[in-house]
C-alpha cells in the first residue's frame, strides 16, 4: 500500500473554494485507535465554520475536515481487539474524515444500522452524538414533555424532531421556509414555525396555551436568547449548542429565577474520549434499536463525490438543504 492518501484540505479560511485535493501521509491507529478505510463522510455545519478559520481542531486533532464517517476497519492500535478488522462502522471523529483513510478512538465506532449503507451511516454519528448528549442527558426530555427545535430542518433538527417523538414528546420547531416546514411536520413535529413570516414565540405561547415549552434545543444565540426565555415553562431548560446569530444576547434574570430555569450548553468536539464513550454506550443501548427497526433514520438531501467538496459546502451555506450532506470516497 501507498505511504500517501487523498484527503480534502483547507488552504485557507474562506469560502468552499478554499478546499482542495492533495496528497497526505497515511495515518497509523495510536493506541485505542482504529484505521477506517472511508467509504462516506458526512458534511456538517462546523465543517464550514472550520473553513471559515471560526472553529480550530482541539489540540492533537486533524486539521483535515470532516467529523463523522463510515467504512472498513483496516487495522487497529494496541489495545483494540483485533477482531474489530474488517468491520463495517461508522465513527465520531475529532477531523480527518475527508479522507481515504482516518483514524478513530476504537470506542467511538458504532456498527451500521441494519440495512444500512454507508452513506447511511456517515451521517448518523455528529447529529445524534450532539443530540443525545445535549436533549437527554443536559436537558433531561422525559416523556410528555414538550420540545422546541430551531432550524429543525437542518441534520441536528431532524434528528432531534425523530427522537424527541420516539421517547414520547411533543415537538414544536422552526425554520427558514414554508417547504421546511413542511418537511419537519412529516417527522412527526407537531406545529412548526417558518420564522421569516412569523413570530415563533408568539406561535410557542399559542400551541402551548400559555405554558411554554420544557425544553429547547438552540443553535442560533444572539437575540434568540431573550425569545427563548419568554418561550419556556417554569422548571424549563434551554440547551445552546451553537452561535448562528452572535455569543451575546439580552437576559432578564428575573425570569430565569421567577420560573426556576436552567440555561446550558455544550460543545463536542473537544470532549474527552471518555465522555464521547458515555455517549457512544447510551446510543448503542437506547437508540441503534430505533435505527435498526426504523423508528427513527437519518434525513439525506445530497451526496457528493470527494473531489466535489467545495461543492458539498456551497450546498450548506445557500441554506436550502434538508437533512444531511455526504462525500463518498472512491
């Protein structure tokens, strides 16, 4: 085999046109690690911002995109069980995914989906690591309660709109256009707010009777923050996983204590292995079973090959996708 690879790299902060194909060293598994042969990779939202020289790799991570892929197990680091070579997995990766060849933490590798084909399971392991970590375990949904999702049309919505209803809530979302809304209505939302015609806090306070929700998922910030609290029922949680529109934003205390709020948040990428495998365990248990019956699937709005990166990105920042995007690697 080749001492070299094509991988997908980012020549400088910018715009898609930005990426380009080169040569780059094969990795090797460190320990607890394991080499994948890609097969597809999925296209996430802090790809761009990486892109963009917004979102930096932690320290020790590729500076090669890409947070999620699937394929073969061609080889494993000391301390994995060998037998692991030769499995179809998809994995949560600190970078490298746009690649032929990239290197995982043994106990972030989650087996395909039944049924399942690469491109399938590519997209599964940011949104739903993201999605479990922060609407089941920070926020505590509980059946019965009521969620609200903005940009529900995007990766991390739909997959938090099919969750959300599979563990018995109710779900109220937003997004950017009438066919979105659409879109989250058929994963089961029950109202969902196109919020360029309309306020979604007076849509919340009119689908809830006044109450408000228990619990919401934002990735917007700024002047959301101010909305959001008005929007939430005494004891609710809002869980900021992202900052579209700003890091600050107007917040009346008063209302956090009045109605005993809780205001959290939390990033990824940068977590231990340790904690990623807490998350990787919860979903084996308590949502491959979902995946495997169907309950619950991933949303696929495109696929590009991986030449065609620039592409894949152009696709994300006009907005317009619903679901999930993916490189496949020849």
């Amino acid at each position: 085999m080749t001492a070299v690879m094509n991988a997908v790299e980012i020549t400088a902060p910018g715009g898609p046109e930005m990426l380009r194909m080169v040569k780059r060293p094969r990795p090797s598994p460190a320990a607890g690690e394991a080499l994948i042969k890609v097969t597809a990779a999925g296209v996430n939202r802090p790809d761009i911002m990486q892109r963009e020289g917004r979102y930096p790799p932690p320290p020790g991570a590729s500076d090669i995109p890409g947070l999620e892929v699937a394929g073969t197990v061609t080889a494993v680091g000391d301390g994995v069980d060998a037998g692991m070579v030769g499995a179809e997995v998809c994995a949560l990766v600190t970078g490298g995914g746009y690649a032929e060849l990239c290197t995982a933490a043994a106990a972030l590798c989650l087996p395909w989906p039944d049924g399942y084909d690469a491109v399938r399971a590519a997209v599964l392991p940011e949104t739903f690591f993201t999605v479990w970590t922060n609407v089941f375990q920070r926020a505590n949904l509980r059946r019965g309660e009521t969620l609200l999702v903005h940009g529900g049309a995007g990766g991390i919505g739909t997959t938090a709109i099919q969750l959300a209803r599979a563990f018995g809530a109710t779900v109220l979302t937003t997004a950017g256009s009438d066919a979105k809304c659409e879109a989250c209505l058929g994963l089961g939302a029950a109202r969902a707010v196109n919020y360029n015609s309309e306020d979604f806090a007076a849509a919340v306070r009119d689908a809830t009777g006044g109450d408000g929700v228990n619990v919401i998922l934002d990735m917007v910030g700024g002047d959301y923050l101010r909305r959001n609290i008005g929007c939430l029922a005494a004891g609710g949680r809002l869980v900021q996983i992202a900052l579209q529109r700003g890091a600050k934003g107007e917040l009346d205390l008063s209302a956090v204590m009045l109605k005993r709020l809780t205001i959290t948040g939390s990033t990824l990428r940068a977590r231990s292995v340790t904690e990623k495998t807490a998350i990787a365990d919860a979903l084996r248990a308590h949502v491959w079973p979902l995946l495997n019956d169907q309950t619950v699937a991933p949303v696929m709005h495109k696929t590009f090959s991986l030449p065609e990166a620039a592409a894949a990105h152009a696709e994300l920042d006009c907005g317009a996708h619903i679901g999930k995007v993916a490189l496949t690697v020849d």
